[in-house]
C-alpha cells in the first residue's frame, strides 16, 4: 500500500499560508483591503488550542511577515496574540454570552489594543510612536463580518 504524496491535511496550511503572503502583499498596496490582523489572532488561537504545530508554526511565520511589512518590532505581535490569547480572552468570555459579541470585541481588540501595545512599547523604547488613521473603524468593520463568516 502507497502512501498518497499530496496528503491534504499537510498540504492545505502551506496553500493557506502562501495565499496569505500574496493578500498580505496586495492589501500593503492597495489599503482598502484590509490587513487581516484579527483573522490571524483566531487562526492562532485556534491553533493553539487544537495543538496543531504545523498550523501554528505557519501562522507564526505569517505573523513574523505581517511585523516586517508593517515595519513593526521582532515578535511584538506575537507576544501581544499571547497576551490577549491568556489574559483578555477569558475575561471578554466570561463578560459576555453572546459569540458575535466575543468576536466583535476580539476584533477590536485585536487592533486598538495593539495599537495601544505598541505605543506602550514605543514609550518603553523611547522610539516614535505609531499613527493610527480612520481606516482602521473599516478594517475592524471588514474583519468582523470575515471573522463571522469562517468561525
């Protein structure tokens, strides 16, 4: 008996993972397309949670790609997903019943607390702080209904 060489559940994240790379290369082109900040965090905790490693080592890469494009520092996304992965997440599940309600606040979370993560770093560091423009009300709009749609 021959093993199949496409195995799909082995081969479907690293297809996820380069479509990722050419969106997230387009969408720092053209900025009505937003980035997808919020649907990597529940990608990572999902992967976390279901302790999928090939999952999540491909959604740590992606996340190390989105801080280089972003020209944010080395791995301050992925400390701040852990953060709100451990300490937010379960306070935002016992606050609320409702899941449309987790979601949205995860998604608002996911980059107005970053934002406010990194303008705390960037104290700490004494570096320039980060600007924040209104298209972030339409990515975090954009990406509810996303997030809404595949969880």
């Amino acid at each position: 008996m021959q093993r199949s060489i496409s195995n799909k559940r082995t081969l479907k994240p690293f297809i996820w993972f380069f479509l990722f790379l050419i969106y997230s290369a387009i969408s720092s082109i053209y900025m009505i397309l937003p980035p997808l900040l919020s649907l990597l965090y529940f990608i990572f905790s999902k992967s976390k949670k279901e302790q999928k490693t090939l999952n999540l080592f491909l959604t740590t890469l992606a996340i190390l790609v989105f801080e280089a494009q972003n020209g944010y520092f080395f791995l301050s996304l992925l400390l701040y997903f852990i953060f709100l992965d451990y300490l937010i997440r379960p306070w935002i599940s016992k606050l609320f019943s409702c899941h449309g309600c987790k979601i949205f606040v995860l998604v608002l979370f996911s980059y107005v607390g970053f934002y406010l993560f990194y303008m705390m770093v960037a104290q700490v560091f004494m570096i320039e702080e980060p600007d924040i423009s209104f298209m972030v009300i339409y990515y975090i709009f954009v990406e509810f209904f996303i997030v809404g749609l595949l969880i």
